[in-house]
C-alpha cells in the first residue's frame, strides 16, 4: 500500500515536471544547432558545417566552430574568433572577434567575446552589410552564451547564472538598460523567432521556459523536456520543430 503510493506519487510527479516529445533521429552528429527562418545548421567536432536539407544534413565548404540564422541573417565563427556573415553566396568576414554569435532577434546581431564581453549591432546598421565601422554598442557584464529572440535576449555567465535583456528592439539591440537574473542553472539557453525559450542545464538536462509571451517576456518557469535518453547538450527550436543534440552527438527533431 504505502510503496503503492509512493510508485504513483514519483509518477504523477514525473508526469508534472518533465514532458517526454515524440522525436525522430536525423542522421549525423553535431556539437552545435541553430534554427531560423526556416533554416537549420550546424557544427561537428571537426568544426565542419552542415545545413539540414529535409532530413538530410549536408556538408558546405567552410571550417567553422559556431553557425546561427536567422532574421540577421546566416552567420559564423572560425577557429580563431574570426566572425563571418553569407551575404552574395558567400561568408563574408566582419571585422570583430566573438566566440560566438546569434541571428535570432530582430535583424539584430549579438556577440560574445572570448573574454565574455557582451556587444550587440542594431538591424540598421546589420542591413548595410559587412563593414569595418559597424557601430557595436557593448553592454556592461559579462556572459559565455547569449541568444535573442523577437523582444528579449537570453544569456548565460560562466557561473551558469542565467540572464535576460528585456525590451530589444531592431533599433535598440541593448534593450533595457540591465540584465535581470532567471532561476536556474544552464550550460546554455536559446530563444526561438516566435520568443520560445530553450535551456540546456550543466547536468545535461533539457528545459523550456514556460509562460514566456511578450507582455511577460521572463515567463513563469522550466518545465523539463525528456528527448535523449543519455543526456542532452543543445537545443534551438524553429516553425514548431525541436532540434536537439545529445550528449552523444546524435540529433533528434521533436514536433
Ligand atoms: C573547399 O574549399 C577548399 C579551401 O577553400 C578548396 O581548396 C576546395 O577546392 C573546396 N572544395 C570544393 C568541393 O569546393
Ligand atoms: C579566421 O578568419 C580570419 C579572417 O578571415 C583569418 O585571418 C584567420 O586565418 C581565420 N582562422 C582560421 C583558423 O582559419
């Protein structure tokens, strides 16, 4: 009776707190996933790219560590930091050094520094195409990991502390003028076109945040996502479809 109880208690609790989705594997093995508008890319070990041709992911002719797209456009990181924008059917260097870099906002461009400096580039000046005097704006503190989606941008520190920038606009990439702290403790976090928002923690446990909407852009709280059986390691999310790497590499997609 009482272990009865209990099996039923871990269920339901079980059933509240973590979601398992319906996925399918996509062949391959990657160490990181962007999703936007429609397209999806990625980086293996080899830092090779790959971009995801129905459910086939196909090799294009770059070394790069880190790929993201979307309303910015396609954009890339090489091995020493160097950042690249396609433009005109090719990557064309822009003269900053990030580690890493997303397309996701609202034409807007974010980047890391390897220094965990923070600097975002406003849609009007992204829309004049790779120049040397692009007016970055930098903004005060430091993070490994940062993400944007239409009204918020979502970063983490290298403490795991997780952050957000409220009220980013096209014109206003900086948005408010402070990071707010989120609970909780992730490798990394991703906010999708439609400002869904994604977390990987450092256990390798995989989250959305639930709740999120632009008049409530921190949203209420994580709800656990069960995909990989191993562990998961990154995630993006695009036109309702999940991506999700796992610890092993292997890539699912999720409806
Ligand atoms: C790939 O790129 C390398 C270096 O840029 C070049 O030498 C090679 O011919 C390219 N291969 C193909 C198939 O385009
Ligand atoms: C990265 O790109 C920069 C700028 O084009 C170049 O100078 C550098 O050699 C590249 N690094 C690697 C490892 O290819």
């Amino acid at each position: 009776m009482k272990a009865c109880q209990c099996i039923l208690l871990l269920f339901s609790c079980l059933f509240l707190d973590t979601l398992a989705l319906e996925c399918e594997v996509i062949p391959g093995n990657l160490k990181q996933i962007d999703a936007g508008i429609g397209v999806v890319g990625g980086v293996n070990d080899d830092n090779e790219v790959f971009l995801l041709l129905g459910t086939d992911f196909r090799r294009i002719n770059v070394t790069m560590k880190h790929f993201t797209v979307g309303p910015a456009g396609e954009l890339a990181v090489n091995l020493s930091n160097s950042v690249f924008k396609f433009q005109s059917g090719k990557f064309s260097s822009i003269p900053v050094t990030f580690k890493q870099v997303d397309a996701g906002g609202d034409q807007i461009i974010v980047g890391i520094t390897p220094l965990d400096d923070i600097f975002c580039l406003n849609k009007d000046a992204n829309n004049i195409g790779p120049s040397s005097n692009f007016p970055w704006v930098q903004l005060a503190g430091k993070l490994k990991y940062y993400s944007c989606g239409p009204y918020s941008c979502w970063g983490v520190n290298s403490a795991g502390n997780v952050l957000i920038r409220r009220s980013v606009t096209g014109a206003n990439c900086g948005g408010a003028s402070s990071f707010d702290v989120i609970s909780g403790s992730m490798s990394m976090v991703e906010v999708a076109t439609d400002g869904s928002v994604y977390a990987v923690d450092t256990q390798g446990t995989l989250f959305q945040r639930t709740g999120v909407s632009s008049s409530n852009p921190i949203g209420t709280g994580w709800l656990g996502l069960l995909v990989c059986p191993n562990g998961h390691k990154h995630v993006t999310f695009d036109q309702g479809r999940l991506y999700v790497i796992c610890s092993d590499g292997s890539i699912r997609r999720c409806i």
